[in-house]
C-alpha cells in the first residue's frame, strides 16, 4: 500500500535548512529499512517534510510513524543542535504531534500536492465567507 505522509516542525516553526533536510532524508530511508518500508520520494520545505512510502499492510502505522519522528528528532537535534535550539530550548520535541497520513494511488508528490492545493484553492472560494475549524489529531 502506498501512502503519503506530512510532518510537521512543533509549531510549524521554519526550522529545516537544506542540510537538515538533506539529514531527514538519510535517517528516513535507514529508519525504514529496519521496518521493511520502501521510500518512493522524500521531500521536504522549511517546516515540514512529505514522503512518499509503501508499506506493508502487516506494519502497524502508528508505531512506524512514532519511530520514525522519535528517531529523525533524536539525531537532528543532536547533530544540529545550535541551530535547533535557537527554536527549540528547553523542549525535546522537533516534530508537532499530529501526522497526516493518506493513502495514494500510483501519484508523486508533485501530483499529490497539486491535487490538494487545487481542491484547497476550489474550497477557499466556494467557502470564502464560512469559517471552518478543522482539527485532525492522529
């Protein structure tokens, strides 16, 4: 099964250089490995990180995932912990606590992003006078 998974710095602070993000992305790929999950696209912004992922419908999600952000958090903030802490002090987190996990067909990220900035900018006007409060926690 394929999915698309969206995490997100704590507070969504612009935290990531390309050297971390660089270092996300080699800690991604060798965390999954240990789970047997194969990383399709890895990509990442200042704030957050998308990866494209197959796993095996036998892997329990959450704890892959809460691996995955226990681990990339652990190291980054070691490796880089000038640079974290300047957002950080005083917190062990680096990722906020919700993930946005979809599951996809055969779509890249670029497709996958696409798809979603079109229906988000087709939602904002249609709705453009109704406020809406949304809260996924996973």
């Amino acid at each position: 099964m394929k999915f698309h998974l969206v995490l997100v710095s704590k507070h969504a602070n612009k935290v990531f250089t390309n050297e971390i993000l660089t270092e996300l992305e080699k800690i991604v790929i060798n965390v999954s490995k240990k789970w047997f999950v194969n990383i399709l696209e890895f990509n990442g912004e200042e704030d957050h990180i998308h990866i494209l992922l197959e796993l095996n419908p036998t892997i329990q999600t959450s704890k892959y995932i809460c691996n995955l952000k226990t681990v990339t958090s652990r190291i980054i903030r070691k490796k880089y912990h000038t640079h974290i802490n300047k957002y950080y002090l005083g917190t062990n987190a680096l990722w906020s606590r919700a993930y946005c996990l979809i599951s996809t067909g055969d779509e890249n990220i670029d497709e996958i992003k696409k798809t979603y900035v079109v229906k988000n900018r087709d939602f904002i006007s249609k709705y453009k006078d109704v406020k809406v409060s949304l809260t996924l926690l996973f």
